[in-house]
C-alpha cells in the first residue's frame, strides 16, 4: 500500500477531502515525533507502543490484540 | 504519551472536536492493520514503512520442565521508520551513504593529524628548503666529478678494453680488421671532400672571371666619359684663355651640392667666370637636366681652371735684355 492508496482509503472511510486528510495525517505524524522525542514512547491502543531503542532507534512493540488479528487473517 | 493525550493535542492543533480526532486516529492506525493483514507493505511518507515479519515454526526445549514445546508459525509487523523522523528524534546527525563516507575521512584525518602540526610542519620545511637545494647542486656536482675521474681512471679504460676485445673475439674480428676498414672508410671521405672542393673551385674561378672582365669594361667607359668630359671642357676654356693671353690648366673636382648653390655662383667660384656656368651644366648634362632646378646632396664635377701667369717671365726677359 502506497501513501496515496492510504490517504484515499481514510477519505473514503471518513468522508474527508484528500487535503485535509493528508493535512491531518502531517500533523499526527508531527505529534508522534514531538512526543517520541520529549517521551521517548508513544502508546497507541489496540496497535502498540512506539519506543525509542538503545541505539536511538524508533521501534513498534505491537499488542497482542494487533498480532492475533494479524495471524487469524 | 498517552492515548487521551495524543488525542487531546491532535484536536487542539487540528481545531477539530475530541471525537472526530479520536475517529480519525483510529482510522489511521486500522488501515495500517489492514494493509499488513493482507500481506502487504504499507508505507507512509514521512513516517516509514510497515511490514510483516514471517517468523517461521520452532521446536523448542523446555529447560525447567524437559518437555518438547512447538511454537506455530507467527507474523509480526515490523516498523523501518523514515530518515526524517530518525534524524529528527536521535540526538546523533544523521546523514546520506556518501556524506557519511566524506564526515568519517575527514574525521579520521582530523583525528590523526590535528591542523597546527600540519601548520608547524610545513613552517619546517620551508625553513630547509635553500639547504635542500645546496644539497642537491652537490651531489650533482660530486656525482660528475666522480663520473669524470672514473672514466680517466686505467683500471676503467681496462675493463672496457676487455669487453670489446671479448665481444670482437666473439664476432670474429680484430683490432687490425676494424683499423683497416674505419681507415678506407675515412680515405672515402677524405677524397669525396676533396672532390667537392675541386668543383667548388672550378665554380668560383669561373665566376671571378666573368666579374673581372665585367669590371675592366666598366673602367674603360668610365675613363672614355673622363676623356669626353676634358675634351669638352677645354674647348669650351681655350678661347678664354686665348683671350687673355694666359695660360690654363683644368682638373675635375667631385662637388656636393649644398643648399643655395646656384650654377652661376659655382662658376664664379670656380671657373672665374660666371658666364661659364653654361659649361658647367653641359659638363654635367647627365646628371642636371634643368639648370634651374638643383639640389641639395646632389654631386656633380667641377673643372678647376688654374691661371698660369707668363707675363712675369716676360718681364724678367724683358729686364735682362
């Protein structure tokens, strides 16, 4: 899936125009890294946790909700 | 960060109620689960990319219970984040393959020679120089020097002796073979110079008389115009002479021309005469085409009427008797 597959996706579900979604998705992103770098961690229900590794690496720790809906499909 | 939070501050910044920035959220990550649910690699600009890791089945041993445990195939999704988000969040400067390369030989060249040695060094080296290059003028010198007292030197000339000696005994020749031919050789060249020089000197004989003959015949035309010249003028100084009863000599005189030289005052000057620049100009007829019109650096003959007075002699004659 490509970025602009994925913004088409989210304005048909929700209804947006593709501008301001993509305004949107900027600014969530901006907010992810403003808080992984104040936080260093990001939790996101039913998705996981953003952290920051021992090498300054950003790594996705995943739910178990998310991993099992991952295998069941 | 939490949740609530996340949502909190999305809504502030998009000026959006909390619950359309929760569904909005939701969506963003849900459609991330789909696209990995069906296998597939979701990436999102400025972000990263997402992808599921196949992490294939294990047969494991339980080291407390020494049962053998199976764990089935599992998929988990893997996250590769973007250079921006990792330049923006790691406190260390991130930076392209290439540049990357660049940064670490400049650094290790930094780290190796620090700038003010490389500075102090080359202030050395410049201080040595003028001595270096003395240095180099006598080892040259020292080097021909040594070169030169070698070749003199007799064990040398031996050495070299013995090596065409060698090199003719190999060949088949001698000494005397080799004299014989560079003498036959040398007698060629000797007769063939001598050869030419003949031919060169029959050439220049030849042309040396042609010149010498071109000369004699322009020395008689000139001394035909000499005789010309006298013939003309003492006819044209007898009458006067006649007249006055005096006797005249004439001899030619090479005159240049200077500026306000006219005829008539040359032959007042002359020829006594200035009636006689008539003379003059027909003495000259060659040279002036109009008598009226001559100039300066132009040089024309004068004849020179020298006066003998006989009226002396007579008197002393005269005196006696």
């Amino acid at each position: 899936m490509t970025s602009k597959e994925f913004i088409n996706f989210i304005s048909k579900k929700l209804n947006l125009s593709k501008k301001d979604t993509r305004r949107y998705s900027k600014l969530l992103i901006e907010i992810l890294i403003d808080s992984i770098k104040k936080e260093n961690q990001v939790e996101i229900l039913g998705f996981g946790k953003f952290l920051k590794n021992k090498n300054d690496k950003i790594i996705l720790q995943p739910d178990k909700e998310f991993i099992q809906e991952i295998n069941q499909k | 960060m939490n949740y609530e939070k996340l949502i909190k501050e999305f809504s502030k910044r998009a000026e959006i109620d909390f619950e359309t920035a929760a569904e909005f959220i939701d969506t963003f990550f849900t459609t991330i689960k789909i696209g990995l649910s069906k296998n597939e690699k979701v990436k999102i600009s400025d972000f990263g990319n997402f992808s599921p890791k196949v992490y294939k089945s294990k047969i494991i041993k339980n080291k407390e219970t020494g049962e053998i445990e199976n764990i089935p195939e599992k998929i988990l999704p893997h996250y590769y984040p973007s250079k921006r988000i990792f330049s923006k969040t790691s406190s260390k400067d991130v930076k392209s393959k290439k540049e990357l390369k660049i940064y670490k030989i400049n650094n290790e060249i930094e780290n190796e020679i620090p700038k003010e040695d490389i500075k102090n060094n080359i202030s050395i080296f410049k201080k040595f120089i003028p001595f270096l290059i003395i240095l180099l003028v006598l080892n040259t010198l020292l080097s021909f020097y040594i070169s030169f007292k070698l070749l003199k030197s007799r064990y040398v000339r031996n050495y070299f002796y013995k090596i065409i000696s060698n090199y003719l005994d190999e060949k088949g020749l001698s000494y005397n073979t080799i004299n014989e031919i560079v003498d036959s050789k040398f007698q060629e060249v000797i007769n063939k110079t001598e050869e030419y020089n003949q031919h060169l000197q029959s050439t220049f004989s030849s042309q040396l008389q042609k010149l010498k003959e071109s000369q004699e015949e322009s020395l008689e035309k000139l001394k035909e115009i000499e005789n010309n010249l006298k013939i003309r003028i003492e006819k044209m100084i007898k009458p006067l002479s006649q007249k006055r009863g005096k006797k005249t000599e004439v001899k030619l005189i090479l005159y240049e021309i200077k500026k306000n030289d006219t005829l008539w005052d040359l032959s007042k000057k002359y020829m006594n005469n200035p009636y006689n620049w008539v003379g003059l100009y027909q003495t000259n007829g060659e040279k002036i085409k109009d008598p009226h019109k001559i100039y300066p650096g132009m040089k024309i003959f004068i004849p020179l009427i020298i006066e003998k007075d006989d009226t002396k002699r007579e008197d002393k004659k005269y005196n006696k008797r």
